[in-house]
C-alpha cells in the first residue's frame, strides 16, 4: 500500500511537497522535482528552509493560521508556479503542510506573446484608422475586407456598404466606374490612377499588391487622395493664416484643460458637488453663470466645462472684460469693418467672440462689462448674431457662453450697473465655488499637486513635513488657492533644507495658526505651538492606522523616528 501511494504521488502531474510542523521534508515527488530541477538530489528529510526557502514563511502562516492558502501565484527566477498549501490536520492539531503546485511559466508566456498580439493589433488598427488618407483593402480574390475612416469620409460610402461585397460586384452596380484593384490583380504591380467619384470630387488612386510566399497576391491595399480638397485648402490658405493667431491661442488653452483634468484636486464633498455639476451641464448648451470669491478656480472649472463638452475641440477663447480698456471693449469683442475708425487695419479685424465660433466664450469678471456691451452680448446670447463696427449687415455665430464673477450681481441690479435680462440669460446654470476655507479637506491634497508641479523645474526636490499640511490646514486663505499656490512657492524658493518644515511657512500663516492655538488673540510662542500641532497629529494618526509602521508611512517619517516622538509625547499606537 506504502509502494502504492508513494507511486501515485510521484505519477502526479503536478508538484507535491509536505513537510512536518518542523519544517522537515516529508514528501517530495517527481513533479517537484522537474519543476524546479533538482535533479536526482536526496530532498526528503531535510529542511525546507535549505531547499525552498522562499516557501517557508507561507507554509508558516499556514500553520498558524490553520487556512489553506489557495491559488498562490508565486513568481521565482527559474519558473513561475501557481501553489494551493493547504494545513495537515490530525485531531484538531496542525502537524504539517501540503503544497501542491503547478508550472506555469509556459502560460505566461502564452499569454504575454497573445497580449504583445494584441497591442500589435490596436497599433496597426490605430494607424490604419488615423490616417487622413483614405485607404481601401481586399483580399487575392477582390474581397472586400476593410475601409478607413478616411475613405468614407473621402468617397461618401459607408464601410457597411462595401466590406465583404466583391470588386467585380461594386464596379458592376455602378459604385465605382472602374477599379485600380482589378487592374492590380490583373496586372500584378502597383498602379496609379486619376478617377471621378459621386459629388463630383476628384481623387488619385494609387493600388499597391502584397505577395504571398507562394508568389501570389495576397492583399491588395489601395490609397486614395483627395485632390478636390486639396486645392481647396490652397484656396483657404490666406484665410487660415489670418485665424492662425486664434487656433494657436485655442489649442494652447485645450492643452491647459487636458492639464487641469490631470490636476484636478477635489477630496471635500463640497468640491465634488460643484465638479459632479460642472460634468453634468457640459454636455448640454445653456449658459453657465461661475460665482466665488477671488481665486477660487472658476477659470479652471470654465476650461473643463468646455474640455468635456462636445464643442471641446473648437476654440476656447477667455475674455478678462476688467482687463480691456473701456475704449477697446466693442472692437475687441466684436471686431470691426475696415476703415471703421482712424486707426484700423485695412483688413478689419474678426473679434473675440467671432474667433470662438463654434466653440466656448468664457466672460470672466462679467459685472465689469460696460451696459451698453451688455446689450450687445445679449444679442449674441438672444440671436446669435451682432454686428461688428462699422458693419451695416450682421455676424452669425454659434457660442456656449460661460460668465464668471466674484461679485453678487443681484445687487449690481439693484443699482442699475448690470442688466436684469442679461442676467436671466447667463444665470440659467449657476455653478458657486466655495472658498478654500470652507473646503479645508483639499488644502493638503492641493498642496502636495502644488508642490509636484514646482519639483519638476527643481535640481533637488523638495517634500513638505507632515506637520506643516495640518498647518495649512488651519489657515483661512483670504486670496483662495492662488493664496496656497504663493505661500507653497515661497516656501520653496525660501527654504532651506530639503523638507519644508514649520519654520519655512510665510509668517501670516504662522501667526494665524498661533493664535488660533492660544484661543485668546494672543501669539503662541512658535516652538510651543509646532509641538501641539505635532502632538495632535500624532495621535489622530495613531489612532486611526493602529500601527506604528502604517503610521510612519503616511507621515513620510521612519519608525524609528516616529517612535522617538511618541516617546517624547508620551503617546502611544492606539494614540
């Protein structure tokens, strides 16, 4: 029975070791043997720290514990193996551990070559689908097989009307009046050719043949250009150049919205309320009224209300409407007719709302704008048109206005200074930034985005002090996040060491925090409050991480370090 079951285990396919609760070697069959080639070595009896020492500390836990570990994905320089351990059990004790294991190193190069596959594939489908000519494939036989983007674009046919039709079907309907693919396969070369198309467009076609190892053609790929539109644009060139300024300007701002979707910081739930909001209303056209204090970010919430709505490819142009001089404002705006005034180009000039046309119009510190301008800009949002100066006929456009102050603008009716219709008509969506002292939970997390964008421009860089983010904290930014962004770069160009610490905070933040220490106006000595900020911190982080190493992660300190402070605190891990 004995020869038996030491042949059944050895006829396994797969790796069995078991070993007693003294790490010896009990069982180790064939499998195991092949698996991490070993030879024909004397394993049983020895100890498994010797020979598999990396399995050791698992099978411990599995002793210890008396839980099975299954489905253990264990990756070693000679092979990578999928291990079940499970604990041997005789009445109630652990007296050993079994594992049983499995070489699966082959299927991880299976699936490693069939995922390089794969990415191969979107690469070449991404090329093939990106280029801006059209491109037109068929198998030896005149198959369709697959069209581009491009090719639909270019010809007008949908690719669902051609793939899988045959050549010689498509030229007897009449899709097309001859074919460059026939003449490839017939002639067996390249070839090139001029044809008409439905519309009237003039395209060069060019049909490349792709051999088989055989000698026959196996594919037949056809490009195919667009020579109406190329004249085109020729005949558009002067006009573009003119715009050129505008789409510069338009694609540097796209650029900043993909960057303040990568750096948004929102933690605090009053955050995540206004960009849930600002997500929603970007896919819908009504106008977006931004309110908050100074600083805040309502121009940064502008640009990713416009990087994700449907126009976020079209310009987006930000019009200061306080920074434009009183006399320049209609002309800016709107543009003017050549010789519309002593002064103007000869040319004319298109305005700013013009060069954002079909795409986002952001009115910052609209309670600025002149009421006659608001008459104007009311128009635009009315009836989609104005008149630029000096211009008898009207302008068509197609804009998503988004207004922003930091002004109450009810107020400025009261008063006479800002029109109650135009009002009605941007505040159909109002969108209100808290100030950052009412959302103290993203000042940590806008501090360390602060920081990591000064590192990139610094030889050495520089970290912040645990103590130093619930200092920030405490401060109530009267300038908002632009106040964070200058009290963190000061912090960097003034500091000293590597770590930014208390010291190196501006000294309205620290006096701030020491007089909301002391509670009763009065300064508290710097050294004497840095160790109650400290002492604080410590045992709110002790206290929720219940270790001391964890601890000392999320402070970015060494335990040992954090040790001595708890020492010196007299604190301990459960805080």
């Amino acid at each position: 029975m004995d020869k038996l079951f030491s042949l059944s285990i050895d006829a396994s396919h797969n790796g069995i070791v078991v070993i007693n609760c003294e790490g010896t070697i009990l069982i180790y069959n064939r499998a195991a043997r092949r698996i991490f080639n070993d030879g024909e070595a004397v394993l049983v009896g020895r100890d498994i720290r010797d020979v598999r020492p990396h399995a050791w500390a698992d099978m411990q836990d599995v002793m210890r514990t008396g839980t099975a570990q299954i489905g253990r994905k264990i990756t070693l320089p000679e092979v990578t193996i999928i291990a079940n351990r499970s604990p041997i059990m005789d009445g109630g004790r652990v007296v050993g551990v079994i594992s049983v294991f499995q070489d699966v190193s082959e299927h991880e190069k299976i699936i490693s070559q069939l995922q390089n596959y794969q990415k191969l594939h979107r690469e070449l489908e991404a090329i093939f689908e990106s280029s801006y000519d059209g491109l037109y494939v068929t198998d030896g036989e005149a198959n369709t097989l697959k069209v581009n983007k491009s090719y639909e674009r270019i010809t007008g046919l949908s690719r669902e009307s051609l793939i899988g039709r045959n050549m010689h079907d498509l030229v007897a309907d009449h899709v097309f009046d001859h074919s460059v693919t026939l003449e490839v396969l017939q002639q067996k070369k390249p070839i090139t050719l001029l044809q008409h198309i439905r519309g009237g467009k003039l395209v060069i076609v060019t049909g490349t043949p792709v051999f088989a190892e055989d000698g026959q053609i196996s594919v037949v790929v056809t490009n195919v250009r667009d020579i109406t539109e190329l004249n085109e644009l020729r005949v558009a060139l002067d006009e573009t150049r003119k715009k050129s300024s505008f789409f510069y300007q338009s694609l540097q701002e796209y650029h900043e919205v993909d960057h303040a979707l990568r750096d948004l910081v929102v933690k605090s739930p009053e955050m995540a309320r206004v960009v849930q909001k600002a997500i929603k209303v970007a896919k819908v056209e009504a106008s977006v009224l931004l309110t908050g204090e100074s600083g805040v970010g309502k121009s940064m919430l502008a640009k990713l209300i416009h990087g994700m709505s449907p126009r976020k490819e079209q310009p987006f142009v930000k019009i200061n409407c306080g920074a434009i001089p009183t006399s320049l404002m209609e002309s800016e705006l709107f543009g003017y007719e050549r010789g519309a005034f002593t002064g103007a180009l000869a040319s004319g000039k298109i305005g700013l709302i013009e060069a954002a046309n079909k795409g986002t119009v952001f009115l910052d510190e609209i309670a600025e704008l002149r009421p006659e301008m608001q008459v104007k800009l009311l128009e635009v949002i009315e009836d989609r048109q104005f008149k630029r100066v000096g211009a008898t006929a009207a302008t068509f456009v197609d804009v998503h206005i988004i207004a922003a102050t930091n002004q109450n603008l009810q107020e400025q009716m009261r008063k006479g200074l800002f029109r109650e219709d135009l009002y009605y008509r941007l505040n159909i969506v109002p969108i209100t930034i808290p100030p950052l002292r009412q959302r103290r939970e993203d000042i940590p997390a806008l501090a360390e985005s602060i920081l990591e964008k000064f590192n990139r421009d610094l030889p050495v860089k520089k970290k912040i002090d645990p103590v130093v983010f619930e200092l920030l904290r405490q401060y109530d930014y009267p300038g908002n996040v632009r106040e964070l962004i200058n009290a963190i770069q000061r912090m960097i160009v003034l500091g000293e060491g590597e770590t930014l610490g208390p010291a190196d905070l501006p000294s309205e933040i620290r006096s701030f925090c020491e007089m909301q220490e002391r509670g009763d106006g009065r300064p508290t000595p710097l050294k004497e409050a840095l160790e109650s900020y400290e002492r604080k911190l410590l045992q709110k982080v002790l206290g929720q991480s219940g270790n001391l190493n964890h601890a000392a992660a999320e402070l970015h300190i060494h335990p040992t370090t954090l040790w001595r402070k708890m020492v010196r605190y007299n604190l301990t891990v459960s805080g």
